[in-house]
C-alpha cells in the first residue's frame, strides 16, 4: 500500500498537476485526477512541470467523481478547503488516505461542502489579503504533515 493517495477534482491549471505529479513521484504517493480537467494530458506545461518524473507517476484518471467513489469504496478521504473549520495539523492522517483537493478558481464542487462537512480541513492563512494557496502548494504542505505524522514505518528520510 501507498502511503498517501492525492485526488485533484476538476484541477484547472497544468503546471499545478505536472508539479504535484513530480510531488506524488517523489513521496510514493498515487495521484488521482477526476475529469473534468482544463487541460490536456499531453500539454506541454504539465510536461515541463513534471519534467522526467512523469513517465514514473501513478496515476489514475476517472471521469466524475461517483466513478472515483465507486473504485475506490474503501477511501478514508479528507478534503482540503479554505471553507474548512478544522485546521489540517488536527487531522488523524492515516497511511492510504486520500488528501482531496478542489479546483485552482472555485474549489470544491458546492455539494461536497454538505456532503464532507465534517471531513473538510482548511490551512490557516494569517496574512491580511488571502483567498487561497497555490494549489501545488498546499498539496505538499498538507502531504508534508500526514508524511510527518506517519513517518515511522512509512517515510523514510
């Protein structure tokens, strides 16, 4: 088993998938993209971004997300969101969870924010003007921390 799984659901932006691609390379950790994406596979920023590391990615490609829920039943997921109240450092992370992340413009489809509410973790952001992290960025911070916390038996630095 994996470490960790990262879902993209509707991911917008190619360098922040090649860049989180080459993340998920680098941790054993699989990467999971829920279409619609906003952009192509073969595009030449996600290629630049992932650079090398991409031919080595796992990677899964689903067409909605009730095809990612039926293959994956078993998933203990946790979704990351600035619409969170629970901060992601008070999070029970445990080896095989799947860190859930929302489009770079909008997030989250509306619906999750009911459906997960209790599973919804935020990071703080104390700067006077913020909306939100780069995508690629919070994956690896929130990456970070479940690696961090699960490091015996799991990571080795």
């Amino acid at each position: 088993m994996q470490p960790f799984n990262i879902v993209l659901v509707a991911p917008e932006i190619p360098q922040n998938t090649g860049t989180i691609g080459r993340l998920c390379v680098s941790t054993e950790t699989r990467l999971h993209l829920v279409r619609p994406l906003g952009f192509s596979l073969e595009d030449k920023y996600v290629k630049r971004a992932g650079m090398d590391y991409w031919p080595h990615l796992d990677l899964t490609i689903y067409e909605n997300w009730e095809e990612f829920l039926k293959k994956n039943p078993e998933a203990n997921l946790l979704f990351i969101s600035t619409k969170g109240e629970t901060c992601f450092w008070d999070a029970q992370y445990r080896p095989g969870d799947y860190l859930v992340f929302g489009r770079e413009s909008s997030g989250l489809p509306p619906e999750f924010y009911d459906r997960y509410r209790s599973r919804l973790y935020r990071i703080p952001m104390n700067g006077r003007f913020h909306r939100s992290l780069n995508l690629a960025n919070a994956a690896s911070i929130v990456l970070y921390e479940a690696l961090r916390v699960n490091r015996e038996g799991v990571f080795h630095p």
